[in-house]
C-alpha cells in the first residue's frame, strides 16, 4: 500500500506514479485508471474518438461505467464489447 504523504507528495512533484493496486494518476494528480478500469479520456484515447462520445454512450447506456467521485470509470471489458458491438452483457 502506498503512503498517502509520498504519493501527495509525488503528485506535487508531478511525476506520474501508479500504486501496488494498479491506480495510475498523470502527472496532474488526476485518475487514469483502476486496474481493469480505465477514465473517459483515456478510454476514448483508445478508441479514437472524443471523451464526448464515449459520456454521451454511458448516458444513453450503450456502455458500462460507473461514477467515482467526478471520474467515470469505464472496465476495460465493457470497453471492449462497445468497441466491438458486443451487446451480451445486457
């Protein structure tokens, strides 16, 4: 487990840092992912389109994503079946 003081630390520094859990921050201080989850940004950055459309899609329930504090978190499984059409899990 990663001391709460360092990572703060770390973030003032703005050096990117990921915990033993596999949460990963850029260098801002802002969440990128969770382990098997990833944010809007970067899960539209994967797809090639615009954050937009990937908040747009969650709101309409065409993609799976669940809400950590400001964040959408997005399971990189649910990404996938989007990106595919893969409609299974509903």
């Amino acid at each position: 487990m990663v001391d709460l003081a360092v990572l703060v630390d770390l973030i003032r520094q703005r050096i990117d840092v990921s915990s033993a859990n596999g949460t990963t921050y850029d260098s801002e201080g802002r969440l990128v992912s969770t382990g098997e989850t990833v944010t809007v940004p970067v899960a539209a950055a994967r797809l090639g389109c615009s954050p937009r459309t990937l908040t747009k899609a969650i709101g309409e329930h065409r993609l799976e994503a669940r809400k950590l504090g400001r964040d959408w978190l997005i399971r990189l499984a649910d990404l996938d079946s989007y990106r595919f059409g893969d409609r299974r899990n509903d």
